[in-house]
C-alpha cells in the first residue's frame, strides 16, 4: 500500500512511520509547512509545526531511507485555523483550533491532495484505532493507552476518511515504549518534549494576541441578576468559567469569588457569578459529524446513551444525546447530562463515545443550567 506519512518532527510521527515502513508499506515522508513565518511559531517544547521540526522529521526520514517533502500549507492553514480562532472569539466563543487542524489541514486538505496524488492511506503519529466492524464498516476507538489517547481531536473524522486513515501507535501501552523504540531505531528525536499549547500565538499570551487581531471596546461586566460589577477592556477576551483577570469593583455579597458565566459580544457585556453556576445540564450542538457510520438511533432522531467528552484531556462523562430540529429547521445534537458538568463554553467541541468507540462530534452553540436562566440577565 503506498503511504503518505504525515511528519510533525516528533517522536509519535517518526515511529508511526517506522512502522509503516517495517510493515512493508510503500512510504513517503511530509511535513506541513503552516506559516509563512516559521520564527512566529512556537519553537521546542512548545510548538509543532517549526522550522527545526521540518529538520527532525527530515533526519527521521533519513534514517527510515524514505523520500522526504515539505509542503506548503501556510495559506490554508491561516484560513482555516487561523482566521477561524479569531472569528470564533469574535462571535464570544472558545475555539480549539487543534481540533480544527485536524479537520481541516491533517484529514481534509492533506488527505485530499495524497488520494489526487494515488496514496491509499494517510499515517499518523496520533494515539487512536481503527476497526472494521463485520460489515467492513470502519469506526474510530480509543487508543490502548488511555493517558495518551487523542480519538477526541479525532472525532471530526468522517467514514469516508477513516478509510484512508492509519494509525501505527493505537496498540501501543505507553509513551515510554514509543520512546523506546524510537531510541532503538537511532531517531534523534527519542527525547524530544511533547508539543503543547496553540503554535501559532508564539508568546503563549492568547489574550494580547487576540487584542491585536479584534477590535476592543469597553464595557460592562455584570453579575447574574444584570447588575453593573465592574468594567472590562473587551469582551472578546474572556472565557467561560474565567476567575482570574476580572478586577471587578463590586465583591460578591458572600465574599466568594466569581467566574465567568456568559459573554455577550452583541452587547458587549461580560456575565460573571458564582462557582455554582457554572454547572450546566444540557448542551446544544452545531456542525454535526459522525466518525464512521452513524448508529442506528441518529437516522430515527431516538435518544441513546453515551459518553461525552468536552475537552482534550477531560473525563467522559454519562450523558443521552438525541438529533433534534431547531426551529429554523436544522439539525442539531441535544446532549442532556447525568450530572451537571463545569464551565461548558459555546464554541468547545462535545465529543461523542459508547465504550472505546467514538460516535461522532458537535460544535457546542450552547450550554444550559436548569438552575440559572440567562434570559433574566438584562
């Protein structure tokens, strides 16, 4: 089979290539070039996509003996990811732009040029399983090492990609081994740190990033009953269940600090309250996708049992989810949850389980606390 080995310059991707390699695949080497000026990403331990990971994973093909290229997706990565990131918390919502490069470069744009180019199948270093059910049918799983498990930024993968979709490192225990190897295998890359955070805000500081790319205004910051508790320097900057950074004028009246609840950039209003309320029971989803074929109960609208998972590094939690139509007409996923669940924000992807098996993703467009209406904040 020829194979298109996607090379971050990590540990992951140069096994997950050695792999493929050593399992008799035809392989070719590329790395993602996703910024016109490389320097402004994030570098070491902290990035992914920089110019001395295009020379890790150029030494890693070299020691593989594979052919070696960088392509240059800077254009669409700034479009799709970029320019989505600051869209988003323009609209006061939380993005994650790692699930969006997954969707839209790694297993859209990429996947999509290596099938134009006659490569049947994409490797990757992530940490996730595919399995054919009795019908051929493929469905993404949970990785054998649960710590490093990465099926949730995976969950925007569809059927048709799954099936060109190959992941070396899903039955492997542990990170240490992938190391391990790696260090047996004489990649240089055996010790490198894992990559961390959003690569291109090279600082780190999400907030003065996004103060130059979205116009602020001041306004107001109120409490859940809408009275007036302090003022902000921009709305866009916040997040749900933020604490700190809020200098609010008013203490709360039980002294007990107070958290971001709600941001509404049409009003230009911050909503701030108590920890409590912070819990919301039922979340509402937009741009629904399924990883595989939808389970039978999603094409009947009937509600099902499931796992849900808001956060890379989050714990599932019980929950029953259902397909429903708004009042426009349009489909959305309604996920009620067995135990109310913290800090939820519109705009964080919810994704969808039953066991080891990922059921499919949703953008959250809203989360809502039985014990605290939003429509009673003036």
């Amino acid at each position: 089979m020829k194979v298109l080995a996607a090379m971050s310059g990590g540990v992951d991707s140069a096994v997950a290539a050695a792999r493929a390699v050593e399992a008799g695949h035809d392989v070719v080497g590329v790395h993602l070039a996703l910024s016109r000026m490389p320097g402004t990403l994030r570098t070491g331990s902290r990035g992914c996509c920089t110019i001395e990971d295009s020379r890790d994973a150029w030494r890693a093909c070299d020691i593989l003996g594979i052919p070696y290229y960088v392509w240059d997706f800077s254009e669409r990565f700034k479009e799709d990811v970029v320019d989505d990131f600051i869209a988003e918390y323009a609209a006061g919502r939380t993005p994650n732009p790692c699930m969006r490069c997954n969707e839209r470069i790694k297993f859209a744009a990429l996947l999509e040029k290596a099938l134009a180019l006659g490569f049947d199948a994409v490797c990757t270093g992530h940490y996730a399983k595919v399995i054919e059910d009795e019908h051929g049918n493929r469905e993404l799983h949970r990785a054998a090492d649960w710590a490093k498990d990465q099926s949730y930024v995976l969950g925007v993968l569809t059927h048709e990609q799954l099936k060109h979709s190959m992941f070396p490192l899903a039955d492997t225990p542990s990170k240490a081994e992938v190391r391990a190897e790696a260090a047996r295998r004489g990649l240089s890359v055996a010790n490198k740190p894992d990559s961390h955070d959003i690569c291109f805000i090279s600082d780190g500081d999400t907030r003065g990033w996004l103060a130059e790319k979205i116009e602020m205004e001041p306004g107001q910051i109120v409490d859940q009953t809408g009275s007036v508790v302090g003022e902000h320097e921009g709305a866009n900057a916040f997040t749900v269940g933020q604490r700190r950074g809020l200098k609010l004028g008013r203490p709360a009246a039980d002294g007990k600090p107070r958290f971001v609840l709600e941001i509404r950039p049409k009003e230009n209003k911050v909503v701030v309250g108590p920890e409590a309320l912070l819990a919301v029971d039922q979340m509402r989803g937009i741009k629904v996708s399924w990883a595989g074929l939808p389970i039978a109960e999603v094409a009947a609208q009937a509600e099902f049992d499931c796992m849900v998972q808001v956060r890379a590094h989050g714990d599932p939690v019980p929950a029953r989810a259902r397909m429903e139509a708004d009042d426009d007409g349009r489909q959305q996923l309604v996920v009620t949850l067995v135990d109310p669940m913290r800090g939820v924000a519109p705009g964080q992807t919810m994704v969808l389980y039953q066991g080891t098996r990922v059921l499919g993703q949703a953008t959250i467009d809203s989360a809502r606390s039985l014990s605290w209406d939003p429509a009673q904040v003036s």
